[in-house]
C-alpha cells in the first residue's frame, strides 16, 4: 500500500499467533551473521569474479579448476561456520509448529546442523556437501571432506591472506593472485566419476539454467495446495532468482500475509523491479537478532 509495510513487532506478533500455516524462503542474509558472504551486493565478490558468474554450467566447462576452487572456498567456509540464532528461531518455530515449513536457496548446510526437522525443510539449491558427475546421475551424499581435493587445498581462509599450502603450490599461487581470471588445475588432475569414469566431480548445487530437484518443488506444492497459507516469511534474500521467487507472490496472490526480514529493505537494488515490493511487514536488520526477537 502507499502507507508501505508495518514494523510493528506486536502487530506482526498477532499475524503470528493467528497463523496456522506458514511459509519461510530464506536466502543468503540467512547465513551472513555467520561470517558467510551474500551473493548481491557487498559480500558477492571472490578473486575479482561475481559469484554469480560461476554457479553456472558454462563456468564449469569453460574452467572447472576455477569453478571448484570458488566451491571448495566455500565448503570451507560453510565448514568452519556455526549455525546463528535466526537459524535456530527458525529450529523452534518448525517445532512448535506442524504447518511450518522452510524452504532455504542456502546450500551451506548450517539449518541442517542447527537440527532442522528435516521433513519440513527444503533445500531448493542443493548442498556443498553433495557431489554429484557432471555428466550421469552419480551422487554422492554428505560428503564433509576438506579439502574435497588434495587439489583444492584451502591451507586457511582467504580474507586473512592464504599462506601457501604445501600440497598445492600451483592452485594456491592461483587462490592468491587477485588478478589471476583462469585456475591454472589441469581438469585432467580434477576427481573423475567412480560410476561412468569420464565425467568430472562437481558440487551437488543448482546452478543457473539447470532444474531445481522435481521431488523438492512438488513437496512444496502439496503444502501449498493442501490448504490456505496464512503468513509467508522472505528472509535474507533478494527474491531475485526463480524459481524461488515465485513463491512470494504465490503468497500474496493466496492471501496469505508476507513479512521481509533484510538488510535493504523492499526496495532492494532492483527497485521497482522488487518481488519484495509487496511485503506487509519489513524488519530490517540482520536476520540471527531480529527472527529470535519476532518469531518468540
Ligand atoms: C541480510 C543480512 C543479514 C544481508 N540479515 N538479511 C523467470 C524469470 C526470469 C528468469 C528466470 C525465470 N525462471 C528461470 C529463470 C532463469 C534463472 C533466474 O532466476 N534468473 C534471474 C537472475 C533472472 N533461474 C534459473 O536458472 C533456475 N533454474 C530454472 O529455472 O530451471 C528451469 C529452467 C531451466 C532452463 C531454462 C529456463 C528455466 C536455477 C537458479 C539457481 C540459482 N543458483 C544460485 C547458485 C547456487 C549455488 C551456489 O551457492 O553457488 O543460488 S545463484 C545464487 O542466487 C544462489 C542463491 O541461492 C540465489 C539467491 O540469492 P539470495 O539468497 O537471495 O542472496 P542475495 O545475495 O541475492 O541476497 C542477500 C539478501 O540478504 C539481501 O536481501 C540482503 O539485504 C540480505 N542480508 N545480510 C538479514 N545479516
Ligand atoms: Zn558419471
């Protein structure tokens, strides 16, 4: 409406208490509180490439030593994170709850370790810790292994400067030049599949132009269908990439309300182009303080 989104938590606490079923989408905002980087806006970059410019087939073919590079950066990452209070808030809430459900864009496995009840938690994007071939079905779960690849060796985070890894010196004197555009890894040297040999390892994410996972979606279209959806939360997440997207105007085309926790705001950096544009409630801040705070 031109009065724009309520930020009144006791409002927003009585939507709640009437909501019977309710919707989360969370995205990289989720995860930020736990030292991991967005993929728009500050926090997108890794070695002068938006990361968005690698999360795709084409990237993988052209250079896959680049591409797993920036993967094994961020299983890393992930690794090393700990789960944050949003993640948890969004724990209880599913407990407390039968008609919860979330569905997460994040492929770090932080609401997987924060104990989410795996029945009501979706993973639209995939995961790190999945490896799949980039050519047949091969997939491997659950796959913790750091580095993936003696290859892909990460001796210690890259923001507090890489020192050389002892294993690797080529794909680390790579991982260290700011300016180095191409991975200098032989995809010949890369992890081949144990099932048909000649395809390459790749992380089990979905990447752009690729199918998110069928069962997934039709999961999500059954609570959907089944009955009215009340409340549909929009945390962390620009609502910029599809399919995901969709479902908040799904939400507001159903009637349900919908409540953004972020950073910018509805407007985002698209403007008038915002999914967001709609929200009835806009918490602005980091999702690990407010979600504790407006999910009690
Ligand atoms: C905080 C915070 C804090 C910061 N607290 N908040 C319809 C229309 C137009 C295009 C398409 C369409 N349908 C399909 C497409 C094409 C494409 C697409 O959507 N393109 C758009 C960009 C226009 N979609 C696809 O290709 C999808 N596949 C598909 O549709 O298959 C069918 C098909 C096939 C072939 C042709 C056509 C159709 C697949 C999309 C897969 C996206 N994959 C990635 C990479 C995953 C692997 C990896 O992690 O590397 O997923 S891209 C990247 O973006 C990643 C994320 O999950 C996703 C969303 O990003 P997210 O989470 O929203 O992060 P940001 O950075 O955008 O936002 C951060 C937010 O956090 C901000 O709001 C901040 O304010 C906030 N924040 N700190 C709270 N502390
Ligand atoms: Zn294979």
């Amino acid at each position: 409406s031109s009065y724009g989104p309520s930020t009144d938590v006791q409002e927003f606490h009585d939507v709640l208490k009437s909501s019977k079923r309710i919707l989360a989408l969370c995205g990289a905002g989720l995860s930020a509180a736990s030292g991991l980087g967005t993929f728009r806006g500050a926090g997108g970059m890794w070695r002068n490439h938006k990361a968005t410019t690698l999360a795709t087939p084409e990237a993988f073919e052209r250079d896959p030593g680049l591409v797993w590079l920036f993967y094994s950066y961020r299983r890393h990452m992930a690794l090393k994170a700990k789960p944050n209070a949003g993640h948890y808030a969004l724990v209880e809430m599913s407990k407390k709850m039968g008609s919860f459900i979330t569905m997460t864009q994040n492929v770090d496995g932080l609401s997987q370790r924060a104990e989410h009840p795996r029945e009501q938690l979706k993973l639209l994007h995939g995961s790190l810790f999945d490896i799949k071939c980039f050519n047949c079905d091969y997939i491997q779960l659950n796959n913790f292994e750091d580095p993936f690849h003696p290859l892909l060796a990460i001796s210690s985070d890259e923001d507090a400067r890489l020192a050389p890894s002892a294993n690797n010196v080529q794909a680390t004197a790579a991982y260290l030049d700011p300016n180095v555009g191409t991975s200098t890894v032989n995809p010949d040297d890369l992890p081949h599949c144990p099932s048909c040999k000649t395809g390459l390892l790749r992380p089990g994410v979905v990447w752009f132009g690729e199918s998110l996972p069928e069962d997934t979606l039709a999961e999500i279209d059954q609570f959907i269908l089944e009955d009215k959806m009340d409340l549909m939360l929009v945390i962390g997440t620009t609502a910029t990439v599809y399919p995901a997207a969709s479902y908040v105007n799904q939400a507001k085309r159903r009637g349900a309300r919908v409540a953004v926790v972020n950073m910018d705001g509805l407007d985002g950096e698209l403007g008038a182009a915002s999914n967001l544009r709609r929200g009835d409630f806009l918490f602005q801040g980091d999702a690990a303080k407010i979600l504790p705070e407006i999910l009690k």
